[in-house]
C-alpha cells in the first residue's frame, strides 16, 4: 500500500468522524482495510448513543472487520483512524493481528503512545504490527477540537 493509498483512506476515516460529529459523538472515525484494499469495515465512535464504554470506533471496526471475513485474525489488515489509539484499542489490534495502524491526530491525554504504551512493538507479546501517525493530523485535529470547543462552550452556557 503507497502513502497516497493512505492518505485516501485516512480521507475516507475523516468523512466517518464528521458523521460522528453530527451524531454528537466524539468525532473518530475508522477503516479496517485488507491487504487487498478491500474496506472490510467502516465505522465511527458510538460511546454516546450506545452508553458503551468499549464503543470505540477502533473496536466496532474490528469487530465488524472479523465478522465480515469470519475470522478475528486480521492479518495483512491495516487500521486507519483519525485520532491515536487509547492503550484499549491499541492492545486489541495486538489480538486482532493486524498488521498496520495508520492515524491521524495525536493525543497527549489518552493516546497510547504518547503515554508511552508501546504495545504495538513490545516483543514480550506474541504479535507486532507497524505504526504510522500523523497522517493527515491538521484536519483530524481541527475537527476534534472544534468538537470540545463547543462542549465546553455548550456547559459554560449552562452555569
């Protein structure tokens, strides 16, 4: 897969997130893509309307992902999210086998890597995949800050 394939499917995980946006959920956005480009999931958080705490958009897609292709081992697949995965999400793609996450916006607060979570190349676990962020991080962070922007806004309007 070339960068240009990537920064198509990352466009494609933005237009996800501005879905979720609209649905007043956190606005991430997912693909899960087969070595083959075939988009075997496409999803966005639904932790709000689901009152699900595990109802990350990187876990709905894998789950979705495995049962399109009735295996949970989704070797060769590559993950494209718009924010930095959480240790949570990052640990399933270590299960699911992925070989490849792809994100947009970093988090300092909750991404995995930037609290120093490696798992994705820890050699003590029984699988490793390639990580690459940063990948389109301008728009993804634009619209995740205009997002908790107005929820700010929205709970000082409320005092």
């Amino acid at each position: 897969m070339e960068f240009r394939d990537f920064r198509w499917h990352m466009m494609s995980a933005i237009q996800l997130s501005l879905k979720a946006y609209k649905q007043d959920e956190v606005p991430v956005g997912c693909l899960v893509v087969s070595e083959e480009g075939e988009v075997l999931a496409e999803t966005h958080n639904l932790k709000e309307c689901n009152h699900d705490p595990m109802g990350h958009a990187e876990l709905i897609a894998l789950r979705l992902a495995a049962q399109k292709i009735n295996n949970w081992r989704l070797t060769g697949a590559t993950v494209f999210v718009t924010l930095e995965p959480c240790p949570m999400c990052l640990a399933a793609m270590v299960q699911a086998r992925i070989s490849r996450c792809v994100f947009g916006a970093y988090d300092k607060k909750g991404g995995a890597l930037s609290l120093g979570y490696s798992l994705h190349a820890d050699k003590r676990l029984n699988h490793q995949f390639d990580l690459m962020g940063g990948v389109e991080h301008w728009e993804c962070s634009q619209i995740l800050s205009r997002y908790f922007r107005e929820k700010r806004d929205q709970y000082k309007a409320k005092k």
